[in-house]
C-alpha cells in the first residue's frame, strides 16, 4: 500500500539503565527489524495520549512520565511509506512487558544500546542517537 501522504504515529524509548525495549516488527514499515513500542496515532489524538495506549495495547504496561526525546522522519519512496513519529523517553513505568499482539510482534527483549540487535528501524537509531546527545 502506497500512501498518498505522510502518517504519524509515535514511539517509546523505554530505557532501564543501558538498556532498552525492542520489539521485533512482523508487519511493514520495516517488518523483520527490532523497533521501539508503539504506533499510529488516532485522529483527534494527541501524541502523548497515542504512545500510552498504543504501548498498553502491544505490550501490556503502564507508561509513566513521557519526555520528548527526538523526532523520527522515516521516507521510503520506493515502498510509498512516509510516517512521522515523536519518539517519548520512559524510565518509569509498571507491569511486566509482554507480546500482546502476536500477530504484530515476534519478540521482545532488552538490549544494551551499544549491542542492538540486526536490524533495527530508523526510529531505533534516531533514538539511540539522542540518547547519546542527552
């Protein structure tokens, strides 16, 4: 599917220590590379609002605190894919993270940020990448 304009969506660097959340993505953008929790955000939805429940809904926690961390601008002309993502920074948040959809997602693992899995999406290393600016 080839989209006629850009979507959004939003995504949560979930970080303990050196550590973050990935989830493996079974569906494109991106499917087979390891990504940050999160999704599309709803019409009339803010951003903030979307994380948190697209996150409760994919991997069952309660997100706490968000903090804006960096802007993810993910364009792809030859598959017609053009999302724009808030990426929000947790350090807090309650339950255990567990595959919720399994249908969306083939893992879940916490990874140090200087050894990521292969692949991951853009919004991974465009969080990363702030994370080393902070």
């Amino acid at each position: 599917m080839k989209f006629i304009e850009p979507r959004s969506g939003a995504g949560a660097a979930i970080v303990d220590g050196a550590k973050i959340l990935l989830i493996k993505r079974v569906k494109e953008p991106e499917a087979s590379h390891w990504g940050l929790p999160g999704g599309k955000i709803d019409l009339f939805e803010t951003a903030e609002a979307a994380i948190i429940r697209e996150v409760k809904e994919e991997i069952g926690i309660d997100l706490k605190e968000p903090f804006l961390l960096c802007i993810s601008d993910l364009i792809d002309e030859e598959i017609g894919y053009h999302w724009l993502s808030p990426i929000y920074l947790f350090t807090e948040y309650s339950g255990t993270p567990m595959i919720m959809e399994p249908e969306k997602h083939l893992g879940l693992g916490w990874f140090d940020i200087d050894a990521l899995p292969t692949p991951v999406t853009k919004a991974v290393v465009d969080a990363i990448t702030a994370l080393k600016e902070k």
